[in-house]
C-alpha cells in the first residue's frame, strides 16, 4: 500500500472517530445497550503501525541512496 493512501486511511478514520467518539452502543434483542470500542480505533492503530513502517523503510532507502553518492 503506498504511504500516501496510508496517510489519506488514517485522515479518514481519525475524522470518523472524532465525529462518533471512540464507543459506540450495541443493542441486543431485549433493548439492552452494550458500550464497545469503535471499530476505527482497531483500524487506525493497525493503519498507523503500517504507515510507521513504510516510513522506517523509506528513510531506509534514502538513507543508502544518499551514503552511495
């Protein structure tokens, strides 16, 4: 996945989150409401670790092509 559509992920579950917060409310057959974690949250934090590592081996890269000039 290219860093840029990563990034663009992140910018759309992070505007999701603050516009529904980080629980939503299940309810269940007899009208009991259950609190859970936002399913964004899971999806942005293993969004973000992919976006951190695209950028680790990025800077990788220039790192070597710059030590070959």
């Amino acid at each position: 996945m290219a860093y840029q559509v990563q990034l663009k992920i992140l910018g759309d579950l992070e505007k999701e989150l603050v516009e529904s917060g980080t629980l939503i409310t299940k309810e269940y057959v007899k009208g009991r409401a259950n609190m859970y974690e936002h399913p964004a949250v899971k999806a942005y934090n293993k969004t973000t670790d992919s976006a951190n590592r695209t950028a680790s081996t990025l800077m990788k890269v220039i790192t070597s092509l710059d030590r070959l000039q």
